[in-house]
C-alpha cells in the first residue's frame, strides 16, 4: 500500500504506467496503485509523508521519490514550479535525471571480465 499521510504545499504525482492521465497533486489520504511506476517530487516549500510498504517516508522540500513496484529511489532536485507552471515539462525533466541516474548505477555495478 503506498498512502499520502501528511502533504504539505504542492507535492506532485505522476504514474509512468499511465501516460494519457495528466499529474496530480497529492492529498492525504491519497492512495496509490501498487502496480504504478510513480514519480513524486515536492517544490521548494512543500512536503510529504508516505506509507510505503508499512515503512512511513519523508520527502523533504525539492526532493523527489521514484516508485517501481518494491523498489524505490530518493533524488533531490533543483526545479521550480508554481502552482500553474508546466507540470509535464517539470515531471519530464525529473523522470530524464531519474532515468540517467538509474542507467550509469547499472554501469558503475556491472563486471565485465575475460573468460579464459
């Protein structure tokens, strides 16, 4: 079960698994699909607290929290938004970061090795 237990300020919500379904701001009591690859990132001056997994999670302001199934990543970020700024554009450029950051973990922990 991932649910919002406290949300403070604008905490955005966006589900990879679902493209056509614009991001949300997070409330409490907001509940989250398990199966959903999440992306939450809060701005400047807000907050969060979640329950994931029976483990309870603080985001911190100008974090960001990569959800896939059992896995989870924290980040930080440097990005700015308001409430009516260009969300998909914000989101688009954390998931980016994200995405990179995850490919050079995959290189720093692969052996590459000569059999002989």
């Amino acid at each position: 079960m991932i649910k919002f237990a406290t949300v403070r300020g604008d905490v955005l919500v966006d589900d990879r698994n679902k493209p056509e379904i614009p991001a949300i701001l997070a409330k409490i009591g907001l509940e989250l699909d398990q199966n959903g690859k999440y992306l939450i990132a809060t701005n400047q001056s807000s907050s969060a607290e979640l329950l994931l997994g029976g483990r309870k999670i603080s985001l911190k302001p100008s974090s960001s929290l990569r959800i896939m199934g059992n896995k989870s990543v924290f980040g930080c970020h440097n990005e700015t938004w308001h409430r009516h700024a260009s969300w998909k554009t914000l989101l688009g450029r954390i998931w980016l970061r994200l995405d990179s950051d995850a490919s050079e973990d995959d290189t720093r922990n692969s052996v590459i090795g000569v059999r002989g």
